[in-house]
C-alpha cells in the first residue's frame, strides 16, 4: 500500500541542507527530543520547542553538550498566543520554515479516572494544539521543488478500527463530506458523551479514549489538509511511533525513543520523488495505509 520506505540508516538522497529549517514541538524529551537529535546530527536547522521554558533551556544545553547546535523557542500549543509568537519569530529570523513535526501530546489515564476536563485538555492539545499550530505557520512553508512537509505524531490507537460506532466510522471514510468542521463536530459529541457519562455506550474507543478520540480527530485532519494541498508543494502525513519508553508509558516499551526518531526521521526525509501524502506510517518497520 504505497511505496516502499527506504531503510532509515541510507538516506541516500540527501535533498535538505543547513538551510532546509525543521520545528519539532513538545521536544524537551521523549520522542521529540530524540528527533531533534536525530535532525540535527543529519544537517538540519532545528527549531526545539517546549512550552516549559526551563526544560527546553536544559534540553538544549544537552544537545549543545554532543556538538549539536539547535534552536529553541517557547511554545504552548494550547496558546494561540503563544503560536502566533512562534509563527512571527520563524518569519523574521528564517523567513519561513520546511518541515513541522506535530509531536507535542498529553493523556492522562483511562477516562474512567478523569474528569470532563481531563478530557476537554487532551483534545485541546493534542488536536487543537497541531491544528491551530498547523493553520499559523501554512503561510511560511517554503513550498520548493522538495516539497515541504508535516509529519503529525499520531497512534495505531486513534485508527479507524479502535471505533466501534457505524455511523461514526461511516461519516469518517466519506472523503467527500469530511471536512474541518465535520471533524470538529465529532470531537464536540465525544466530549458532549464524556459530560453526560454515555461515551461507553456510544462506540468510542475503549483504550485511552480521550487520547484516542484525540488522535482519531489528528488523523483525519491530516487527511482533509492532505487532499486540500496536493499538488501544491505540501506533504502531510502521520507517524505512529509504538509502543516507546517514555514518560508516557512509564518508562514501558518495545523500543526506546532513539529508534522511533530514526524512522521519525526516515519518514519526514523521505526524497522529493518518494514522498506521499496523506499516508499513515506506524512501527519500526513503516508500512502505509490507505485510510488514516
């Protein structure tokens, strides 16, 4: 489904430079940190953000400690305030930018355990947050013949087969009627559920299911803005690392956060001829899916 992903240690067409400028957001650890890392070791100018200043700071002296020299600017991606700071600081320092990775998420655990506000912040931050990021910086993509790239940081968890509802599933797969708005009513009957204590009844997803409402939502999003600018010189995809140790998952997981960031990496790099969009790649081993 797709074409082939090349290995994540070749990167036999190198088409970025020093000048090819790549955010990351929430990396002042986990994942994102790894991919900043991962980035910058190939070339690239990396913008590191972290909505805690301090750890950001101590993010990037770390870097700057293994001969790396990376960006950093705060960034609350629940504050529009704040990514419209961001979006005004990347025009006049670099008068745009080529790649944004969306990586910064929260989640608590199980609903059963939390709060309609628990649930309202994972939504707000995890798909509003790469939304509205998404929206302040489309202006700024340097849209040149290597294409300029999104890559959503997304889960297995928020595919279509975690939701049990039919009707729900339905309006999803319908490309001609999703839309944003579509999108963001979906996202308001969940939390709708959530408040009157119905959402277990409703076909939600059962594992982590603010997250994976969350995600769910990010998935689809990718897809609609992924249709809207084909052919336009803008690639959006998803990325599911698995299951990494991080603070996250408790420290718990098959691979650590160095080995997802390689083929973080590999995806977001991926030559101008090879590149997809619109595509969900998951695992150690990418494999694409048609549908996200």
């Amino acid at each position: 489904m797709g074409s082939q992903v090349p290995e994540a240690s070749s990167f036999q067409t190198r088409w970025w430079s020093t000048d090819t400028v790549a955010v990351v957001t929430g990396a002042n650890k986990g994942i994102g940190l790894a991919m900043v890392r991962r980035l910058a070791e190939l070339g690239l100018t990396v913008v590191l953000t972290s909505r805690d200043v301090s750890k950001g700071i101590r993010a990037i002296e770390s870097l700057k400690s293994q001969g790396l020299q990376v960006q950093f600017r705060q960034l609350d991606v629940a504050n529009p305030t704040s990514i419209h700071a961001l979006a005004r600081w990347l025009r006049e320092t670099f008068g745009g930018l080529d790649i944004l990775v969306n990586n910064a998420a929260i989640s608590f655990n199980n609903i059963d355990e939390n709060s309609v506000e628990h649930a309202e912040t994972v939504i707000q931050t995890n798909f509003y947050g790469p939304k509205l990021l998404t929206e302040a910086l489309l202006p700024l993509f340097r849209r040149s013949t290597t294409v300029s790239r999104i890559l959503n940081i997304s889960s297995r968890l928020g595919l279509l087969n975690k939701l049990n509802n039919p009707a729900l599933k339905k309006i999803f797969l319908d490309d001609e009627r999703l839309s944003e708005d579509v999108i963001e009513s979906i996202v308001n009957l969940f939390l709708d559920h959530v408040k009157h204590g119905t959402w277990k009844d409703e076909g939600w997803p059962k594992l982590w299911t603010d997250y994976s409402v969350s995600k769910l939502a990010l998935n689809a999003y990718s897809r609609v803005l992924a249709k809207k600018f084909k052919g336009y010189g803008l690639s959006v995809n998803c990325f599911c690392p698995g299951f990494t140790k991080t603070a996250m998952t408790r420290g718990q997981g098959n691979h650590t956060a160095e080995q997802a960031a390689e083929i973080g990496a590999c995806v977001v790099l991926m030559s101008p001829d090879q590149l997809p969009t619109g595509k969900f790649f998951t695992g150690s081993k990418p494999s694409l899916y048609s549908k996200l």
